[in-house]
C-alpha cells in the first residue's frame, strides 16, 4: 500500500493529519496498521472463498482462487 493511500484512509477514518510532522512522526505505526488490516481482509476473503460451496469443475477454482488470496497477502 503506497503512503498516499493510508494517509488518505486515516484522514477518511477521522484521524486530524494536519500537520506533516504528526505523518512523519507515526509513520511507522501508519504502516504497520495498514499491513494489519489488509492481513485481516486477506485472512476473511481466504476464509469466505474456503467455506463457498462449490460443485464439479468449480473445486480446481477455487483452488486457484485460495492460491492467488494467499500470494496476494504475501506481497
């Protein structure tokens, strides 16, 4: 996730950025938020495509799918 990205995400969520020293300060600990919840929104969507029903042909899919959520929360 690039800086922008979570600066704007905290400023959507409420946090008060106005001061650039306050963003260079906690940046580390923006970061590390920012990795915990895309890990989490990894693990729910892993979890949601896991527990799909699936039927015939759909198993080697979702297979696939498993794979490429895990992959993606690697990066």
């Amino acid at each position: 996730m690039e800086r922008d990205e979570i600066i704007e995400m905290a400023r959507q969520a409420g946090f008060n950025l106005e001061f650039d020293d306050y963003v260079y300060e906690h940046w580390n600990s923006f970061q590390a938020f920012a990795k915990l919840v895309a890990a989490k929104k990894h693990e729910e969507l892993y979890r949601l495509a896991e527990d799909a029903p699936v039927r015939g042909d759909a198993r080697e899919t979702r297979q696939n799918i498993l794979h490429a959520i895990r992959l993606r929360g690697e990066a």
